[in-house]
C-alpha cells in the first residue's frame, strides 16, 4: 500500500496567532502539499499565484485535534438518540420522553430509542405503564447507561416479542437483544448518521479519531471516504476475533487504506485484559469494598502467557498493540506483557494505577491513553468502589511528570466526542460547578493540548496542515467546554468553516 497524499489547492492563511508561539504577533501561513510550507511574520510572504488567500483576522491558528479512543458506529447511534441519563426517578425518565415525542417524534413506525438511565437509586420503579401513559402507539426503547437493562412501553415490547411482559424492564439477555436489535439499522443509514457525526466532530476541530469499533471497521470507512464523508482521518482498530484475518490481508498500524486518500489507516491490535469500575470488573489490587473471594478485586480477562502470545503475534506482524486495562493490577500486568514482548503500544484507560507503574510507562514507551471526561463521570463511583486509593485514580499529572506520552480521547459513545470537554476534564477535573477532584492530577492546559493533536505539536513550518481556527487562545481559556471553533483543516483542506 502506497501513501496518497492529500491533493489539495494552496491555501494563503493571513493575520493569524499562533496558538502556543512566544508573542501574539500576527503571521501569515501557506499550506500546500498538505503540509505548513512557511510560516512568517504578516506581510513578509506573498501568495502564490492560484492559491485561495483566507484572512483570519487576528483568530488563533493551533494544532487540529485528535480523539485517541472512540467508537464511531456507537457514538453515531447515540447522538440521534434521547438521553435521559439526567432523570432522577422513573417517572421524569417518562416526562423526558413525552417531551421528545411532542417536538420530534420519531417517522411513523420508527421507535423512539433512549438511553443512560441508572434506576438504581430512584425513588419510584421503571414500568411499562409510566411510558405507555406518554407514548401512544409509538414503541419506546430506553437502554439502561450499563446496557444490562431495557425498558419498554407496551408496543415496543409487543414488537420485540414480550407483549404482556409484567413491568416492561427487561434485564441481561433479553435487554442486550433489544438493544442490539434497535441497532441494527442499514449500511446506508448508518454511514449517513455517521457522516453527521463526523461533520459534528469537524465543527469541533476535530481531524483525526482511533476508531476502536469493535466490529472491523476499515472496509467500512474505506466506502465511507469514497461516498463523501472526508472530513477526518481514522485509524481502524482491530480486536482479536480479526487479528488472523487482518495479518492475512496484510494490514500493518499505519498503512494507508487505498482510495481514501491517505484519510483512513491501519489502527492498532485492541485487546481487552479486564473489566470496568461500574462493574467492579477492573482488575485491581485489592478487592472492592463489601467483596470477598473469586472476582472480588476484578476479573483478568486473559491469562497472562495468552496476552504475551496474542501480542507478540500481533507486533510480529506489523500491528502495534493497543492494551484496555483500568485497574492497577491489569495495567500491571498489561506493562509486564509489553516487557516480554519488547513492543511499543498504549494502553487504553489506564485508570488506576500504582505508583511504581506509572514511570514504568516512561521506561517502557508505553503510550497512555486515558479519557479525562470519565473521572467527571465516576469521580462518586470510584470515591465508593476505589476509597483510599482515588490518589492515583485518572493520575495525569503524575504521568505527565513523569514524561509518559498522554494521549486523549473520549471513548465516545461513554463521553462525547469533542475533545475541548476532554481537556477541559483534564485541565480542571471539575464539572458542573464542582469542586475539583484531586486537583494535583490537573495537566496544564499546554499538556492537554499535546496530548490531542497525535504527537505532532503545535503549529510550525513543516508539519502537516491538520489545524484548528479558534476565536481565542485555548491556552489562555477560562473554562474550554464549549469552546468556539471558527474553522478546522485536515491537510490544507477546509473542512469545517463558519460563515
Ligand atoms: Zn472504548
């Protein structure tokens, strides 16, 4: 497979500020090639003839932002769904969808789909009545925020085989058989909500995701690409179940997908070593609190001598390994496994870790890819289920000190996919006005920003014109959640531009 650069008409960027350059004096900047070819005090280059001359007038020029860990099919799914991941109790649950289904109902014969409620702590119990009271003959769909339950109005149960279920909650395999059946939607369908939720992601500066969809998702994005939707470059991961089929084609980390025009690679080997902290599934040290025997500190995934195989396997043939790992025993175990084999990679979460771990990182040139967002998320969570040990729990600060290589990502669909809610996570560990979290694990807002534009640094002559446009200097923001972009290019490129 051969490199296909972009081909793209030069572009004359004039009265720009570069994002992170000493002084705020204005440059002009000309793309072409898909790389910065100059970069210069206002006024001291002249646009070649041909090329498109854009004045910024005075905005900030930085670096195009990458999301490192996200499922593009899920998060595309997700964003057209109601989420009512707010509601405190079963019967505002049901005022949520009564509202969606007075201003947008769903077309005729379409459910209406919802997802994130956690019924564990509410007052009142999930009931197939509470919908039908609001819903009609419209099927209502709303799956739980851990997937293992979904409740159902009485069409939408009669629909997937369970009129006259008792309370419409259904849990474990009968949930995961819903849900997988209101995903199921066609090929055309989803790459046209998927090509929504890439122009989405533009609009947020974004240029580049690792998508680690669990289903092989190359073919995919590879007619995707061809059928319009260029606007970011993906790296496709590849989970055990296609390891063998990926090494037969060939396929090594970094290869370009043929016509796609350099957008769609190669990603890594993805492998899941443990479970979640929700589940008290991470595999941890010490056991969670209130549990006792087998399980009780978490579950290994794999055997050890199977994870070294599969990732010497893996690295032999080109694929660099991408590791999940969120307890501090299976990051240990993950950093262990890259010592045997001797291979670069990341490993995916990195959520607790112990402290002798973290400069193993370093040592080892082990990326860590963590999304700061989650800690927003499950800050109560892990106070409950990790107490004593939340100090080094979402341990940025300590991994950027001690020169590990961060990278960070959303893993959208668990958080969304805009990387200024994942530095501002980073940045402040606060949301929704409240304190912050272990505040010595903030990162700079410097740190934040490399650690989201794929090792590639700020913005200088020579490197590749993925950039971002913004009305302020992100390194001098107050809050960067909703942070304003005016423009986004992926190798010179417009592919987002406010009017
Ligand atoms: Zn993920």
């Amino acid at each position: 497979m051969s490199p296909e650069p972009e081909e793209a008409r030069a572009v004359f960027l004039t009265n720009a500020r570069v994002v992170g350059a000493d002084g705020s004096a204005p440059v002009d900047a000309l793309l072409d090639g898909g790389v910065v070819v100059e970069l210069a005090p206002r006024g001291e280059l002249a646009p070649p003839g041909g090329a498109e001359v854009v004045d910024l007038e005075g905005r900030w020029l930085g670096p195009g932002l990458w999301d490192s860990h996200a499922h593009l099919d899920q998060w595309s799914l997700v964003r057209r769904r109601l989420d009512v991941g707010g509601a405190t109790s079963a019967a505002e649950a049901a005022a949520l969808v009564g509202a969606r289904l007075r201003e947008a109902p769903p077309a005729p014969g379409e459910p209406l789909v919802g997802y994130g409620f956690r019924d564990a702590l509410w007052p009142d119990q999930p009931h197939r009545a509470l919908l039908d009271a609001v819903s009609g003959d419209v099927p209502v769909v709303l799956v739980s925020a851990d997937l293992h339950a979904a409740w159902l109005d009485s069409a939408a149960l009669a629909a997937h085989g369970h009129a006259g279920h008792e309370t419409g909650l259904l849990r474990e395999q009968d949930a995961f058989a819903v849900s997988t059946a209101v995903s199921a939607v066609s090929d055309a369908v989803l790459d046209g909500w998927v090509g929504d939720a890439v122009a989405a992601a533009a609009a947020r500066g974004v240029v580049g995701v690792v998508d680690l969809e669990m289903s092989f998702s190359l073919d995919r994005w590879a007619r995707r690409v061809r059928g319009g939707v260029d606007q970011l470059r993906v790296r496709c991961g590849v989970y055990p179940h296609d390891l063998e089929a990926a090494v037969e084609r060939g396929l090594r980390t970094g290869d370009v997908v043929p016509g796609t025009r350099g957008l769609v690679t190669v990603g890594p080997a993805k492998i899941i070593t443990d479970g979640s902290l929700n589940t008290r599934t991470a595999w941890c040290h010490d056991p969670y609190p209130g549990l006792s025997g087998p399980g009780a500190s978490g579950v290994a995934s794999y055997d050890q001598g199977d994870l070294v195989a599969w990732m010497r396997r893996a690295s032999s043939a080109g694929l660099v390994p991408a590791v999940h790992a969120i307890g501090d025993r299976a990051n240990e175990r993950a950093l262990d496994a890259f010592e045997a084999v001797g291979c670069r990679g990341s490993v995916e979460h990195a959520q607790l870790l112990d402290a002798s771990d973290v400069a193993r990182f370093a040592g080892l040139g082990v990326v860590a890819s963590v999304q700061p967002e989650h800690a927003m998320d499950d800050r109560d969570v892990a106070d409950a289920l990790w107490a004593g040990r939340t100090d080094r729990a979402f341990a940025l600060a300590s991994l950027v000190a001690a020169g590990v290589e961060l990278r960070l990502g959303s893993d959208a669909p668990v958080a969304p996919l805009d990387p200024w809610v994942t530095m501002a996570a980073a940045v402040s560990r606060s949301r929704d006005g409240r304190a912050a979290w272990h505040p010595e694990q903030r990162i700079g807002a410097r740190a934040a920003l490399l650690a989201s534009v794929d090792g590639q640094g700020l913005v200088r002559a020579g490197r590749v014109a993925d950039l971002v446009v913004t009305e302020a200097d992100p390194l001098a923001a107050d809050d960067l959640r909703g942070f304003p972009v005016a423009a986004t290019l992926v190798g010179g490129r417009f592919t987002h531009r406010t009017p």
